[in-house]
C-alpha cells in the first residue's frame, strides 16, 4: 500500500488572536496534526500576496493564514487588508497550477484553542485529499533585492 | 542595510543554538539530543548545546558563557513561546554584549512538543522549525528598542469598588487619576448591598467612606456619567477622549442641598429609580441613592416636564436660586485626557433571569433576583431595609436558588464564584429580619475563601434548610391546600433520591454574573481582548493577571472574571501598582517592530500613505517618496506588504527574515 501523503504546511498567524491561540492550544495540551510550521506576524494586514507566494514556491502543498476577528484587529483593520489580499490572490492562484483552496484565511480569537485545533486539523486533512502541489510555473515573484542576498549567502 | 553582514564586520556569522528541556515538557517528546545534532549541521551554526531548563540561572550563564567563548554573533533559543522568555533571552543576549535582536526564539513547546502526539513528527517539526529560525536570523540586524518619556497620569475606567481602590492607591502615591464612570454615581454594585458576606460588615460602611475619600482627594479627577468615546496613542503616551453627558444640573455649581428635588412640581417620587432596579420611585430631579458620589442632582429628560413641555413652573430653577446650577441646555462635552497608563475596571453585569421562564422570574411577582433583594434588605433602599411580598405581607417561608445562569451548558458554564456565598448571607439576613423558614437549593456549595466555609457552618446552625438538587420548576400550581396561593419549588433531592415540592412565599434567584452588555465594545475602544464567554483577557493567567496584551493597559475587578470583593481589591491593587511601576519611570522601552522606508527603492507611488491605520506616512513632495513619522507607527506591517518595492519594511519583519524563514521551515536538510 502506498505511505499516505504527508502534506507540508505553512501557517502564517498574527501575534494578537491566532498565534496567542495557537500557543493556547499548547497550554491546554490539545493534540492536532503535526504537518504546519507556524510563522509569526505581527498582523495579518502583514501578510503580501508575494510571501504566500513564496511559501507555495519553497514547498508548501497549503497556507493557512490567521487574523483576528472582524473588529478585533489589534491595528485597527490589517485583517480585512488580509482579506481583501487573500481574495484577490485566491483568483490567481489558478494561472500558477494552485488550487484556490490550498489557500486558506481564518479569523481565530485568542481563546479559541479548540477551533484552532479543529481549523488546523481540518485544513491538513483537505491538503492532504488533495495531494501534493505540483507547480508548473513556480511564480517568481520574490523582490530581486532579496533574491541576490538570499542566493549570495545562503545557498552558496 | 539589510543582509547578514551588517552586524559581522565581514566575517561570516557564528550561531549558537541552546534547546531547552523544559523538563519533561520538551524532552519528554521531542528527541533533544538528535535535535542538538541536526542544528550543527546547519549552516554557520558555531554551536549548540541543550540544558535541562535554558531560563534558569545556569542556563543563562552557559549562553552568556558561549557566546564569549565562540564568539557567536546570533543567538537561537528553542524552548517556550516567545510570549513567556524572550524577553529573559534577549536581556542574556545583551549581558553578553550582542544587540538583544540579533537572536531568535523557536517555540517548540506551545507549537510542537505540548500538541503533538507521536515523538518522531515532534522532533522532525522542531528540527523544522530551528532550521527555519537558523535562516531568518542570519538578515536580523542590530536595533535599539524605542524610547520615549512616559506622561504622568492615569484613566481608570469604572467607578465600582475595583476603580475606587485603584485610583486611591494611585493618587496616595502623588499619581494624577480621572476617574470615569459611566453611571450617575461611583459605588458599582457594591454600592447596592446592605451587608457583605462573609463578615456581614454593612457594605455602605466600608464603602461610603471610600467613595468620599475619592471626592474629595486632590489627585483624584471623578468624571461621573461619562464615558470613554476614544483612545489612542501607545503605552506611556495614551490620549483619551471622554464624553461626559449633560445632567442638567451644572456639577461645580451645585453644593448638595437638594432643595431643588424638594421643590420639584411632582410632590411625590412617581418613576422607578434604576438604581433601586425599578422598586423603588425617583423624581424626574433626583440623586439615585443618598450617598452617591459626586452629591449631585441630574434631571432625566424622559420625565421631566420642562423637557417635555416646556411649561413647567421650574420649582428647581427658583429652589437654586442665585445658584444658578441648572441649566436646561447643557449638552454633552468632550474632555480629552493625556496619560501614560489606563485601568478597565468595568465591572459586570447579573444574568437575566427571564432568560429561564421555568423559574417564574417576571411571571410570579414574588420572584426576586438576588440584586434585587439586596435592595430590598438596605435600609437606605426603597423599602427601608424591610423585605415584605408585594401584598405587603411579611414572608413567612423563603426559598433561595442557587446557580441560575451558571454553571449551565446552556446558559454560562462558568461558576460565578460570589452567588453560593451571597446566597447564604441573603438566607441569613431574611431569616434575621422576617423570621422566614429559608430554604436554600444548591448544587455543590463552593466557600473557598477565607472565612467562608465557617460561614457556612454558622448558617447550617442557625437552622437554614440545605436541600441539594437542581430545582427544575417554580410555579403557583397547588396540588395540596398548604400550597394554595403559594409558590412550589419542584426538585429533585439528590441527597434523599426523591423528588420534592416545596411551598414558599418568595422565590429569591441567585444569578450569576457575566460580561457586561457592551464588553465586545470596550474590548474594541481599549484595544484588548476577551477570553471565553466575553470576560476581559489578561496577558497570562498566571504570571501576569492584571495586564492586557497592549502594554500600559490594565485590569482590575470582575470585568476580567467573576470574583468577590476581597479579590477584586486585591486585584485593583495589583492594577495599580504596575500602573505606578509604568508611570514612574521617567521613559518606556517601546519593541522597535516599527516600520521604515528604504528611500533608494520608494518610487513616490504613495500606497503605504493611505494604509496606514495611524496616519504614520507622509508623502514628501521635494524628494518624492513616503517617510515615516516613527513615533506614531505601532508595528503593524501593512505598509510593509502593500509596497510594491519592497521599499517600506518592518524591522523584525523584514522581507528577507520572512522568506528565509519560511523557506526554512519547508526545504532543505534533515
Ligand atoms: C447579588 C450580589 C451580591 C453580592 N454580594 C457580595 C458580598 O456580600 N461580598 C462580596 O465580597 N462580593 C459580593 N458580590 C460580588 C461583588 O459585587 C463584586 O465582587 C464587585 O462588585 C466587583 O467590583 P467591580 O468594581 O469589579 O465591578 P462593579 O461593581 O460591577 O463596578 C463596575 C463599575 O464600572 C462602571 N462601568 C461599566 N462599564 C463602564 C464603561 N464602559 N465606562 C465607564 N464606567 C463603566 C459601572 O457602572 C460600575 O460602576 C455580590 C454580587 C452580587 C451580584
Ligand atoms: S492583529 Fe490580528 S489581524 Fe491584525
């Protein structure tokens, strides 16, 4: 029998509700799906089309991004920018050969462990259904000014 | 600017990477040792090393030690969240002389070993992730935090018990303090109590004397029937606007004679007085309760005849005479405070019993909240402390549930911590005053503070019935003549397995607390956040109780959850002394995750300008591009994903930390 496809995710969450969530999950000692790797922003307003991009570009089969909910913005807004970005990028992704849905936003409030659990369960049992991403155009879409540091000194 | 060198001087960087134990709550499922390995594989890793508990003295020490020895120019800890010790590494990583945020914190306890079940996945993620944090930290760049001098000064919002006592204890340290208080007086709930549990010392007595100290106090501004409309700024720097509402009668002129309530065209008090919750009458130019604090009068527009008609003799105006203290057309006024720190102390609110129609609350009128009761039994109340049925008739039998709203998957599943204990102070105060049987149906008694469950004891002597059981149904349907015209309390008795009717003459409902209505609304002004069910969050449950996520922004009382008196003072104490250990210093340390602008790479297209949610980015017509007003950016980062350039960056954000670390996270060795 064939090994069960292990995606690899991204999850991209804002300092105020979604990461203080995620480090509640912990706290309460809630299991869930070992597959994301979680990257820390202050806001979900931080979050470019270009970074999510990226993460499809390096290897990632699904990003999940998180914000706090409508309103409860620690700046104001920044969640519905994140929104308003993700909506947009969700018609590109097609061109790229990426499915829409392995893109997702999620408002997730800082108390809400249990729906963090169940957001990032859920999440990795979708990518995992709908298999490994196979890029036909990796988008090159990483400002040059980082693409000459990143090959200079990193990959050298 | 950015790249790795920058910190370097040439040379190429040196990592260490120091994983913690966290005792058994790292290691115990993730394979450290093999961890420690794989990270000196990783590139221009100088060293790393693993310690049973990294932030405890000797692990500190082992860092400050290696740095010296390796001579590291970055630094990674993987351990617990960077919400609990990246403070505490960042300081170590300045003891050793390396700029504090030339280091990265790897949380593989919330994020990995405490949510995943098998060992391996652990240790793969954390392998993962300290690759990932090895990459990005390689573009960190050498930064001071921000500082800016901090403004004297502090708004506590909420004038209950909780405000009072940290505003006292403030304004006796030399503190400037505005209280506000959205209500006509201060006092909050408290104020309403005839007596308080477990001691029985009568609350106006221990109350009062606060509430007038506050008045009177030279450091201490009360801004009554206010409300806070705006806040912005940071900590240190907060402006606060506050809206102060007309009462009608001008507060600097009034001295408190009250002549005009006497002179008032209705002889008689005719409108429920909403402080009494509607049992007792007020007239239209009223002072909710004798004590209140500031002493003065206001008009409620709604009743008062002048508003209504505009023909009214104005017994008031000619009462205050020379005075001259009312004034019709007073209309609201914005005052707008500038301080450094602030205190939520908004209290709560009881749950709406009439949300449970199988107790009868607002269908059988001799069914009372435990609120109104309280009323009921304060001899300044509206019946002079006498508890009598709405026939006037004394109460021969009492029954006192305990519970409602609480403790309900369907309703709040949160124990109100204060209704066990002021039930049993009510059951003692009805049976002093009427005589009444008391019978008091509970579900588990909970007397956990100091003096409590002897309390308790004293009531089980004083002759009270105990009946433990969930009571299902109140009604007035009499099956026996005992019951005619009477109320039947139905339960299950779980002591004796039996169910039981119990005839009284007076249902009291002991109802729990909750959020108060508007909480999502103050949770928005202030900028913090609510946990379950609404209550206010604190920044940690355990090691920071009373501070918010938003640094310079406190809490105090029930508004962060249910809690009794003693508690709520003590938990305004605490507010008040971060509040003070804030505004004493004469500057803050402000996190430098600010934006700024590579000019070489802004094209003028001014996206960032209108993004901004502070109004942080101008556009320079001379030279063409955005700059930055630093002072005001808060870190967010929008300006930073919006500019097509790459122009506008975030320190500690920047493009080249995010990408490194993502890409770390996802390809490469191991
Ligand atoms: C029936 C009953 C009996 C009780 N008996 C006892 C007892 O005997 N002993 C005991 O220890 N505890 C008792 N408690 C608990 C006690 O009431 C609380 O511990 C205490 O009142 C909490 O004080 P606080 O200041 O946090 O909140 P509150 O008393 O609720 O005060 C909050 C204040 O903030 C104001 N406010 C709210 N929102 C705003 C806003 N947006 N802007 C400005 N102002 C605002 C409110 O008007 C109010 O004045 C009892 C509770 C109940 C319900
Ligand atoms: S801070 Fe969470 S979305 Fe802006």
């Amino acid at each position: 029998m064939d090994e069960q496809f292990e995606p690899k995710l991204i999850g991209i969450l804002c300092n105020w509700c979604s990461y203080m969530a995620a480090d509640l999950v912990g706290t309460s000692r809630i299991r869930y799906a070992p597959n994301i790797r979680i990257i820390r922003v202050m806001c979900s307003g931080r979050i470019e089309s270009q970074l999510i991009l990226w993460a499809f570009r390096s290897g990632a089969d699904g990003v999940l991004i998180g914000g706090c909910n409508p309103g409860d913005c620690h700046y104001q807004e920044g969640n519905y920018k994140a929104l308003r970005r993700v909506t947009l990028l969700k018609q590109m992704l097609p061109q790229f050969g990426i499915e829409p849905e392995r893109l997702r936003l999620d408002w997730i409030c800082a108390s809400c462990a249990e729906e963090m659990r169940k957001t990032v369960e859920g999440f990795t049992a979708q990518i995992r259904n709908l298999g490994p991403l196979r890029l036909q155009t990796p988008p090159l879409l990483k400002p040059i000014k980082i693409e000459m540091e990143v090959s200079r000194h990193v990959e050298a | 600017m950015s790249g790795f060198n920058s910190s370097t001087n040439g040379h190429p960087p040196r990592i260490g990477v120091f994983i913690c134990h966290c005792g058994t709550n790292i290691a115990g499922k993730v394979n450290v040792p093999e961890v420690v390995e794989f990270a000196r594989t990783l590139p221009f890793v100088a060293v790393a090393k693993e310690y049973k508990y990294m932030c405890s003295d000797p692990g500190q020490e082992m860092i400050k030690h290696d740095i010296q020895q390796y001579g590291l120019t970055r630094l990674l800890v993987a351990a617990c969240s960077p919400h609990i010790h990246e403070e505490t590494f960042r300081k170590v990583a300045s003891e050793a002389s390396i700029n504090p945020f030339l280091f990265q914190m790897v949380n593989i306890r919330e994020l990995v070993s405490w949510v995943t079940e098998d060992g391996h996945e652990a240790t793969e993620k954390a392998k993962a992730m300290i690759r990932a944090a090895a990459k990005r930290v390689l573009f960190h760049d050498e930064l001071e935090p921000k500082k800016y001098p901090v403004k004297p000064g502090v708004v506590v919002v909420g004038g209950g018990i909780a405000g009072i006592h940290a505003a006292l204890v403030m304004a006796d340290a030399g503190e400037r303090v505005y209280l506000v208080e959205r209500e006509p007086s201060i006092g909050g709930h408290m104020a309403m109590f005839d007596k308080t549990f477990p001691t029985l010392d009568c609350a106006a007595c221990i109350l009062t004397p606060k509430m007038t100290t506050v008045r009177r106090h030279p450091n201490i501004t009360v801004l009554s029937y206010s409300e806070v409309v705006e806040v912005s700024g940071f900590v240190g720097n907060f402006k606060v606007k506050v809206k102060k509402k007309p009462r009608y009668v001008v507060e600097e002129k009034c001295v408190g004679c009250y002549e005009c309530i006497e002179a008032c065209v209705f002889k008689e008090p005719r409108f429920p007085n909403e402080f009494d919750l509607g049992l007792g009458k007020r007239k239209p130019i009223y002072v909710p309760f004798p004590q209140a604090v500031p002493p003065v009068p206001m008009i409620d527009p709604e009743t008062c005849i002048q508003f209504r008609t505009g023909k009214c003799p104005k017994g008031c105006v000619n009462a205050c005479g020379d005075r001259d203290g009312i004034d019709f057309d007073q209309k609201d006024e914005i005052v707008e405070l500038e301080v450094g720190g602030i205190i939520v102390a908004t209290g709560f609110d009881t749950f709406d019993a009439s949300r449970l129609p199988y107790y009868g609350y607002g269908i059988y009128p001799n069914v009372y909240t435990g609120l109104e009761v309280e009323r009921l039994l304060n001899a300044s109340g509206p019946t002079g402390g006498e508890v009598l049925l709405r026939n006037g008739q004394k109460p021969q039998s009492v029954g006192i549930i305990h519970c409602v709203g609480s403790r309900d998957e369907n309703t709040n599943r949160w124990c109100s911590r204060v209704c066990c204990m002021y039930s049993l102070k009510l059951a003692h105060l009805m049976k002093e005053r009427t005589g009444a049987e008391v019978y008091n149906f509970y579900i588990d008694i909970r007397a956990p503070g100091k003096g409590y469950e002897e309390f308790y004891d004293r009531l089980l002597q004083e002759g009270v019935h105990f009946i433990r059981g969930k009571v299902a149904e109140v009604s007035d349907w009499a099956m026996t003549p005992d019951e005619e015209n009477r109320l039947v309390i139905r339960v299950e008795d779980t002591l004796i397995g039996m169910v039981r009717r119990i005839p009284v003459d007076m249902v009291i409902l002991s109802v729990g607390l909750e959020p108060q209505r508007d909480a999502q609304e103050v949770t928005k002004l202030f900028n913090i956040s609510c946990s379950t069910g609404n209550w206010f969050m604190e920044r940690h449950p355990k090691l920071a109780p009373v501070s918010t996520m938003s640094a310079g922004i406190y809490l105090a009382g029930a508004c962060q959850g249910p809690k009794d008196i003693p508690d709520t003072v003590a938990q305004a104490g605490a507010a008040a002394a971060e509040v003070l250990a804030l505004t004493h210093k004469s500057v803050i340390e402000v996190e430098p995750n600010t934006a700024f602008i590579d000019e070489r790479y802004c094209s003028g297209c001014q996206i960032c300008v209108g993004l901004c949610p502070y109004s942080a980015i101008y556009y320079d017509e001379e030279k063409k591009v955005a700059v930055l007003n630093e002072p005001l950016c808060l870190g967010c980062g929008v300006c930073a994903a919006a500019c097509p350039s790459g122009a506008a960056q975030q320190h500690l954000f920047q493009d080249e930390q995010l990408y490194a670390e993502i890409e770390g996270a996802l390809v490469g060795v191991g």
